[in-house]
C-alpha cells in the first residue's frame, strides 16, 4: 500500500491536530508502509520522514521548558495575527496547491492513496481519505476567528464530496456530520483516538522535581489542561471555583496548563484574585516531559468544556490515574463514559458541587480513578492506526 499523509499540523509545539498525525505517521512508519509526506510545502520520503519523527521527539525531551514556553507564545501570537487578516486561509490553499500539484498528480497516477488528517484536503485525483474532527465552526462559529469560519464554509461541504471516505474521532460527531452533509452517510465513519503510554501514574519521587518548578505539592491541587479560550469554559470553571469553600481552595488550589488563545481577558479578570491569594496557578505552555507528571501529581482533573470533537485531556488524565470531571454532554460524555463524573458545563453550582465532592469524599475519588484506568486501557495508538490503515486499504481496492 502507498500513502500520501498531509503533515501541515506537525509543528512544534504538537498541539491536538498535530498529535493525531504525529502518532499516525509513527505507527505507518513502524509498518513499514511506503509513506510520502507533504510539509512546508515540500515532499518528503522515507528518511525524510524517519528525522522529522525523530527530531520532534527529541526536541519535546530536550527543550529548556522555558525556550518551549516562548516559542509556544510566539507561535501563537503569530497565528492569532495570521489567521484575523481577510483572505489568509483561502491565499495559504491557493498557494500551497499551485506549488504541489503537479507532483501531487504524478502520485496520484501511481496509485498513492491520499490520507488528510485535518479537514481539508488538496486537490487530487486519486483516492481521499479525509478526518473530520468536528463542526464546531458550525455549530458554535463564536469559538472562531471569522476567517477561519469563512475558509470552513466555503471548502468543507467539497472537501466531503470529492473524498472516498470520511473519518471522525467520536459517534457524536459522526451524528452532526451526517446530519449537516447526509452525503456522508455510506462513506463515512468513527475512529476514536488515543492516548501515549507516557501518561501513567507517577510517584511523589519521580514527579517531585518538575512539580516543585510549578511550585505545586503532590495531590494537592485541582487540575485542568487547555489552550486559554472560551470554549473550555475556564472562566465557569474558576468562578466555580471561588464558591468552594476557603480552606478547601487553599489546601487544593486550582492549576491552569496551557497556552493563550483568544478571547480570554475575562478568564484573566476572574481568576486574578486567586492567583494573589495563591489559590490558582497559570503555568502556561508545558513541555511533553513535564506535563504527564503534572497530570500524574493531581488531586483532580477537571474539563467543563462546551464543545469538543474528542477531549483528550480527559483521557490523558484518566490514564494517569486521576479522578475525572468532565462535561456530561457531546464528545467528552462519550469518551469518558461512566467513568468520570459529569457536570453541566452551563452551571458554575453543578461544576463547585463535582469538585467539591470528589476531594472531599475518598471513596468517590478512588471508584473515578479506578475506572478511569481501566477505561483509558480501551484507547491505544496502534488500534487507532489499524483502523485508518483498514480504511486507507479498502480504498485501494
């Protein structure tokens, strides 16, 4: 089998869409699948291929986390800039296409199949595979910077029609895509994602040295992972927070990981109180090295998001042995099943009531952690990688 992968979103720092390629890319090489790669505009073969993986993990466990944090800020800063000017999405496409085409048809005539991991892929004249990790830009386009929304509306409804399959990470998201493009209904199905075994339960000894950096204590303070936007709801979350009790705050402070997005000066008003009273910590950008033993190191993790196409952090947390709490609707119910507590992320009551009954009720902690372990078990790399494999498969035949 021959396959041509889209690698556009693996850039440093990984961030969700760069992870799921990232991680299929490995296991395709692992397969010894004969892989072409398009990045930056340029193609890239085997041992092309083998570096970029190499490098990028190396780079994860070596960075200073204080370089990874700057570049991450930057990056962002730059992105949030690119994506406001009129016309950007759609001038990045024209040109990225015009540039490939012409090798793009000559793998197309060679039988390779085409595996796009993000939405929308280039034009091309032989088989599609393409992912589709949520309509958010549909169902919530408030979430979004109008160019993206505009970019979206406009490429996704062809993007759908000129693939062979489609691809979703959750049955939630298969059910809105088939409700808003019914073409995709026989063409069209759910592969779950999944989770590094880097996130495990970690000890207070192997954790100590990274969480002391945070200055936080081990099983001491309530966690939440997500880039600072207001589709994670943090601000609910924080003034959630600011009911529960003082002693419960100051023995559990909340910490919030991940870097700025957009929209979020109200998140920076609610949560600066507690910040001076050292209540809550922001750590902003962490490094992969770091990260899972600041899941491993909580007292609770909590993902009140209002929209999401999969949710991996809660499967990162669950993995890492933590109790869960986590929004009782769309994908993130789905992926934690019965084994997180769910909340209505539209109620700060609801959100201050989970929190505060899993830290103060051992047992209740103990059963979400238990079940959380056993449910991010179901959820490995290699079965995710089988499946597009099987659909990149059928394609050739």
């Amino acid at each position: 089998m021959k396959v041509l992968i889209n690698l556009t979103s693996i850039k440093q720092p990984l961030t969700g869409i760069g992870y799921y390629t990232f991680n299929i890319l490995k296991l395709l090489l692992d397969k010894k699948i004969e892989v072409v790669g398009v990045h930056s505009g340029k193609f890239l073969y085997l041992d092309e291929l083998t570096e970029l993986v190499n490098s990028l993990h190396s780079s994860s466990l070596t960075s200073s986390r204080a370089s990874q944090r700057l570049d991450f800020n930057f990056k962002r800063k730059i992105f949030s800039i690119a994506r406001m000017i009129p016309g950007a999405y759609f001038l990045r496409s024209i040109l990225n296409q015009s540039i490939l085409s012409k090798k793009l048809n000559a793998l197309a005539k060679e039988g390779y199949v085409y595996f796009e991991p993000s939405y929308i892929p280039y034009k091309y004249n032989g088989k599609i595979l393409t992912t589709v990790h949520d309509l958010s830009y549909l169902t919530c386009p408030q979430f979004h910077p109008q160019e993206r929304v505009k970019y979206l509306t406009a490429n996704l409804k062809k993007a759908i029609k000129c693939s062979s399959h489609i691809m979703v990470d959750t049955d939630f998201i298969l059910e809105e895509v088939h409700r808003y493009f019914p073409e995709c209904i026989g063409k069209s199905s759910t592969v779950h994602l999944a989770v590094s075994e880097d996130f495990k339960p970690f000890s207070e000894e192997e954790s100590e040295n990274v969480l002391h950096q945070h200055k936080i204590k081990y099983k001491k303070y309530v966690l939440s992972v997500a880039t600072l936007e207001p589709r994670k709801n943090l601000s609910r979350l924080v003034c959630a927070f600011k009911k529960l009790p003082e002693n419960v705050r100051q023995e559990y402070p909340l910490v919030l990981v991940g870097g700025h997005g957009w929209k979020n000066s109200d998140l920076m008003n609610e949560i600066k109180h507690l910040i001076e009273k050292k209540e809550a910590y922001m750590t902003g950008y962490v490094s992969d090295e770091e990260i899972k033993y600041i899941f491993s190191g909580a007292s609770l993790f909590v993902y009140p998001s209002l929209y999401e196409g999969f949710g991996l952090p809660v499967l990162e947390a669950m993995a890492s042995g933590i109790p869960v709490i986590t929004s009782g609707i769309g994908a993130t119910a789905e992926v934690s099943s019965e084994s997180a507590l769910h909340i209505d992320p539209y109620s700060e009551l609801d959100i201050r009531n989970a929190i505060f009954r899993v830290l103060t009720d051992k047992n209740v902690s103990d059963a979400l952690s238990f079940k959380g372990l056993a449910r991010a078990k179901n959820f490995k790399w290699e079965k995710t990688t089988e499946q597009v494999l099987q659909n990149l498969l059928l394609l050739t035949r």
